[in-house]
C-alpha cells in the first residue's frame, strides 16, 4: 500500500471518529422537545464549528460500518 493511499485511509478514519464524538454529543442532548437546531446552536457548535447542512450529514453517515471497513483495509495491506 503506497503511503498516500494510507494517509487518505488515515484521515477518512479521523473524520469518521470526529464524527462520532460529534453523535455522541449530539444524542446527549437531544430529547423529544428540543429540536435539532436548537442543539446544534448551543451544544455542538461551540465545541465544533460546523455547519447544520454538516450535521445532518453526520447523523446520516453510517459510522461504525465505515469504520470496520477502513480497519480492514488497513490491516489486510499491512
């Protein structure tokens, strides 16, 4: 595996971990009554400035599965 195809793996793996601290922050505040919005302005954008087009992005981004599959590849071209 040539080190920019590794690299390109590496980061895609940051971006789905980031991901899924920003999930996990979002599920902890999200309730019945609080829309969305409302978490994304008080709770996740302070913390990571994204957008809120981002963020529906990330909750529809299936986390683990892409994961297990960067993994894979990683481990198989070592």
């Amino acid at each position: 595996m040539s080190s920019l195809s590794k690299r390109s793996l590496g980061v895609q793996r940051n971006k789905l971990l980031r991901y899924r601290l920003i999930k996990d922050l979002y599920y902890l505040h999200k309730t019945e009554d609080i829309p969305t919005t409302v978490v994304w302005r008080k709770y996740i954008c302070p913390v990571y400035p994204i957008s809120r087009t981002t963020l529906y992005e990330i909750l529809c981004t299936p986390i683990t599965t892409e994961l297990k599959k960067i993994e894979e590849l990683l481990n198989n071209k070592n």
